[in-house]
C-alpha cells in the first residue's frame, strides 16, 4: 500500500528554519531590562539562537534536560525557547510571581540543570537560589553580571560569545518534550505539564486556523513567557513569520499603549486585567493611538461582556476570549464568529464573544454530572468540562496525583454547557459553585453581572458559610479609579440580572483583588478572609 513520509517526525525546528529561510529580514523588537529598545531580525537572530544551542552543552546540558528561565518577555528569553527545542533540551519557564518556596520546589523537581535569570531579577532568585540542588550554573540574561550573591554566575553574552554556532538540528523523537511548565499550584505542590515536540507543534498549527495570524502581523504578547508558553505565541508567530514585539517588564497601560502605537502591533494577547487597565487608560487618554491594532486575544479568567462591548465601540477592536489551561498546551477553545452570524445584531454577536469559545479543530470535548453521564449540548444543562486530544496533558510530570484523567479524558474542573452551535459557556470552577439551600449559584455569572456596572473594575464572588442556607453569596469590588458607587445600587443593578436569591448577602470593597501567580482572582485568599463572616453576625 502506497504511503507518505508519516515516520517524519512533527518537530518546531521545521517551523523555525522556515521562518529564518522564508522571512529572515522580519524584525523581532525586544524592550529590555533597562527599557532600552532592542532590534534584530529572523536571520540575525538565528546565528545567536545556534551559539546559544552550542553553549549549552559547555554548561552540562545534554539532550533531555531541563533548563530554567527567569525572565520577562524579550529576545534573549525568545532565542532560549528556540536554542532548547530545537535541540532536544527542555526549557523550563519559571513564574516569577509564584513564592521562593515553590520556585525552589519546581526547580529541584524539574532537576533543571542551569537557570537564566533577567537581571531585574537576579535579587528574586537570590532568596532561593541556596535551596537549588541540581543548578550547576546561573547565566544572567545581559552582556554583564550585577553585584551578586549568587555563585558560578556567567553573562548571557559572554557565554554565546567564542563558540562554533550549531549545524543542523537533529531529527528529535516527536514524543520527548520541550517545555516544562507548572500549575500555580493553589492545592499542594504545582504539577508540572511536559509540553513535548508533538503536541506543540499540533497545538500551533491547529491553533492558527482557530485564531489567523500571518507574515502580515505584528504580534505582541503581553501574556509572560513564563506562564503556559505565552500561550504558545513566540512559536505560532515564528511558524507564520509574523513581527514580533516583545514588551519586557514594563506591562503599565501607558507602557502597552505607548507601544502599540510606535511598533504599529496589530495583534496583541493577555490576561482580561491589562486590558481592563488599557481601558481606563483610553477612557483618560481618548487621543491615543491604537489604529493599528485589529485582535486583543484575552484568556485567562472570564472577560467582561461590557468590556468586549467598549472596545468594539469606542475603538473599533475585537477582544476575542480563548480558553485553556496549562494542561492543555494550553489554548484550547476560541469565541470566533461564524460567518452565519455576520449579519446578526451586536447583541447577538455577544451573546457567542462572552463565552470561552469553540474547541479548536484536532480536540473533542463533552459535559458531564456528576455521576460521569454525557449531557448534551443543548445551553441549558451543565456539567463538569472533559477534554481530550494530541496535545492535552495525559499526566502530570513526574507525579502520580492521577485525579484530573479518567477514561483517556481530562477532567478540567470547570462547570460548562455547550451551546447547539457549539460554544462553551463556562459556568463556574467546580470548587467555586455556590450551593445555596440545595441549588446552584454561579460565582461567575454574577461576577460578570457585576463588572457590567460602569463603575466596577473587577469582582470576585466566593460562598460563605450560613446557617441556614448552607452558603450564601458575598461579592468583593474594586470599583474604577474615580468612580463611586454603593452596595445598594449594585444590589439594585443585579435585581434586573438575576433571580432574587442570587443576590449577595454582602457586597465588600477593596482597593484591589488578591492574585494567583497567574494573574486570576486568588478566591482562596478572600475565602481565608471572609468564611465566616456570616456566621460572625
């Protein structure tokens, strides 16, 4: 029986000569540590990305092990996710924002053999570098060392400076991994999630059919290289040859914006907090420029429908959610319009935006009870999201917690329905449902019912203990810069949102939301802090 070359195996390092062949004059822009502007291309960059691939052998770094990042987003942080796929090593992105106790943790357990740390950070790793057991060597990601506690330091420069750059890269296992990357870890240690060769290049190209991006495009990824692979953008622009700006520490709205308009991004990605923070900063700087952009990819927690709204309005941008996980590569469902809905009413075209999307082409979803039976896609029943597909996690890297897989399916943790048409609509984490007097409120429907008021930034719902009802509703505000409004005209606003009996109990205020190392509403903290409130009174 005639074949095809299907023994070929799927690697990044075919996507990545592409790009340098096909598009080696494209820009990749790089703000740096000391917010000085960094300009270099596909092809100049390539002779950098194969020094660095020849250096870290010199460091003990053979094919399989892991090496440690500690950085924002820039292009020595972009020539290491290339210098580790490409050569069969696995880079390990560090989340800066996670405790010295877990980064420790991490890293011994990933057993990574040397760690790259942006030099803005190298105080951060100070205050646990003494509990490292496997790191042989520290490379500052600059052309010099700041004064340092920190031992068998090199600079970045210095290292990829007097080496013979590598030849061709090596036809890899498809199935041996790449990428290391860790959940915050809200219960336990974080789980670590081996990203391999396969399931990330089946994870770009699938994904670049559910959301395009081209050589056209300037893409700029606000979402950190050090969380779930920048949601995979440093490799589907490179698959693409789009430019690429990356922003460095500075993620202020001011910072953003300013960019936006002198780099001309067209496509940009990140967390529904910067741009609610790029939102505010327009509503205060109506003259500032954003013309160029077309697409805010937004994933991470739900994104606001009034959001969704104003940007459309007022500035012509489609903010399109996505949604994922770690464990899932991790995009794995996009809210695109279909062309059936091109002539529906705005509203209409909301109702599809506001949820977490379609599920990308390649993976198969279902709702489940709790009882493990398939509900069907029909808006109304809701159940617990399972996923499966080529690149969902099927395991945790090296950890026998096998809870989240059953059956060949991974079991997300999130309450979802399915529209007919296929959108999944979140409904709340599985840990977040509020039960009251035996049935369901949804954390996250009220919070988005809340950050519709004008006046509200950002709300988390959490359930409290009550006597009688078994839990009850509190929500905790942030309310916009400059703007007032009280817990009876938020109560008085959700009464024509939702029934009666979901209404909070209490409406508290604050300055700001406590965060996960991830940037999401830390509703432990606030459960911490509010649990009994009920009970107190």
């Amino acid at each position: 029986m005639p074949h095809m070359m299907d023994d070929f195996p799927l690697l990044l390092s075919t996507l990545y000569d592409h790009a340098v062949r096909i598009h080696p004059g494209r820009e990749i822009v790089s703000v740096e540590s000391d917010l000085s502007v960094w300009r270099s291309t596909y092809g100049d960059t390539d002779d950098r990305v194969r020094r660095l691939a020849t250096a870290l052998t010199g460091l003990g770094v053979e094919g399989g092990d892991a090496v440690a990042t500690f950085a924002w987003n820039n292009l020595r942080h972009h020539e290491l996710y290339w210098a580790t796929a490409n050569t069969g090593r696995v880079c390990h992105t560090l989340n800066i924002r996670l405790f010295p106790e877990q980064l420790a943790y991490i890293v011994n357990h990933a057993a990574d053999r040397a760690l790259f740390v942006d030099p803005g950070l190298v105080p951060l790793v100070e205050r646990f570098a003494d509990e490292l057991t496997t790191v042989a060597h520290i490379v500052v990601m600059a052309a010099t060392v700041p004064d340092t506690t920190l031992r068998n330091v090199i600079a970045y420069e210095d290292l990829i400076a007097d080496v013979t750059p590598w030849g061709q890269w090596p036809l890899l296992d498809e199935r041996s991994p790449m990428m290391l990357c860790y959940t915050s870890g809200t219960t336990g240690h974080p789980k670590g999630v081996a990203y391999t060769q396969r399931s990330t290049y089946l994870h770009t190209i699938s994904g670049l059919a559910a959301f395009p991006i081209s050589a056209h495009d300037t893409v700029l990824p606000v979402v950190p290289m050090f969380h779930a692979a920048a949601w995979g953008y440093p490799f589907a622009a490179t698959a693409v040859g789009a430019r690429l700006v990356y922003p460095g520490p500075d993620l202020s709205p001011p910072g953003l914006v300013e960019l936006f308009a002198r780099e001309q991004v067209t496509f940009a990605a990140g967390v529904p907090t910067v741009w609610t923070g790029i939102q505010q900063h327009l509503i205060e700087h109506p003259r500032a420029d954003t013309t160029s952009i077309r697409v805010f990819l937004c994933g991470g927690s739900a994104v606001p429908r009034a959001l969704i709204e104003w940007f459309h309005r007022e500035r012509g941008i489609l903010v399109q959610q996505g949604w994922g996980m770690t464990e899932t590569n991790p995009v794995a469902s996009v809210a695109s319009l279909l062309p059936e809905h091109a002539d529906l009413p705005f509203e209409e075209k909301l109702d599809r935006l506001e949820t977490a999307g379609l599920p990308i082409a390649g993976l198969q979803v279902k709702i489940v009870d709790e009882a493990g039976e398939e509900l069907p896609w029909d808006g109304a029943a809701f159940g617990e999201l399972l996923i499966r597909g080529p690149w969902i996690a099927a395991e945790y890297y090296r950890d026998d917690r096998r809870d989240s897989f059953i059956d060949g399916w991974m079991r997300t943790g999130d309450v979802c329905k399915i529209t007919p048409e296929g959108y999944i609509v979140i409904t709340d984490r599985a840990k977040d449902v509020i039960k009251s007097g035996g049935e369901w409120i949804s954390s996250l429907d009220l919070e988005r019912e809340l950050m519709a008021h004008p006046a509200v930034a950002e709300a988390a719902v959490i359930g409290v203990k009550h006597v009688k009802w078994q839990e009850r509703p509190l929500a905790l505000v942030v309310r916009r810069p400059g703007m007032a409004v009280t817990a009876e005209e938020l109560l008085e606003h959700l009464g024509h949102r939702v029934v009666k009996w979901w209404l909070p109990d209490v409406i508290e205020f604050a300055d700001e939301l406590p965060k996960t190392g991830t940037g999401k509403s830390d509703k432990k903290v606030v459960r911490e802090q509010y649990r009994d409130l009920l009970l107190d009174g």
